[in-house]
C-alpha cells in the first residue's frame, strides 16, 4: 500500500504532470525529425568550397586598387575580393608586384621564396 498523503488537488498536479511529460517527450520526436531532415537536406547540398587564393583590394583616392594576396580562409583580407586560382596567385606576388599577406603566408604555401 502507497503511504504517500494525497488530496484531490495532488492528483489533479499529477495527472497534470503526466500530460506535460508526454508533451515533452512529442515535442523532442518532433525536434529530432526536424533535425534529420535539416541533415538531409545539407547533405545533399554541400557548401561549395571557397577559393584557395584571394586577391585583396583596397578603395585609394575611391578607386578600388589591389593590395595584397591571401589564402581563400584568412581572416585579414578586405571586403573587397577577387578569387584567384593558384597560377594567378603566383604570377600576382611574383611578377604582379602585389605583397603576400604576412598571417596567412600565401607565399609559403605558394613556394615562392622571397
């Protein structure tokens, strides 16, 4: 035998409170569904991968002029930027006469020896 004290109102709280966690449990069977389906979708569409090499500009006198070379991921390029494939990222340190940035270090990755 239960020898816990019980009123009307404490069933009425338990009972209240049997609902509410079946409610929970339905609304975490929905967060989950939700959340597979998210997966899939990004699954099935991958970010596409940013540029391994970017061309930094800066706007001098309103016009936008290019200053320097970066790794596509560097954190220090402008707003302003022009994708470079890894040809083009060389010929701009070397030949360009554009400077490789000094955190990111396009020039070792690059091999282009200063």
């Amino acid at each position: 035998m239960n020898d816990d004290p019980t009123s009307p109102e404490l069933e009425k709280l338990r009972f209240l409170y049997r609902v509410q966690l079946g409610q929970v449990a339905q609304t975490e069977r929905w967060i989950e569904a939700e959340l597979a389906k998210v997966r899939e979708r990004a699954a099935r569409r991958p970010l596409p991968d940013g540029p391994e090499y970017v061309l930094s500009y800066l706007r001098v006198g309103g016009k936008a002029t290019a200053d320097s070379v970066h790794l596509g991921d560097c954190a220090m390029t402008s707003h302003h930027t022009k994708p470079l494939d890894r040809e083009q990222a060389r010929q701009a340190i070397t030949s360009g006469g554009l400077r490789a940035c000094e955190t990111c270090r396009p020039d070792s990755e690059l091999g282009v020896l200063e």
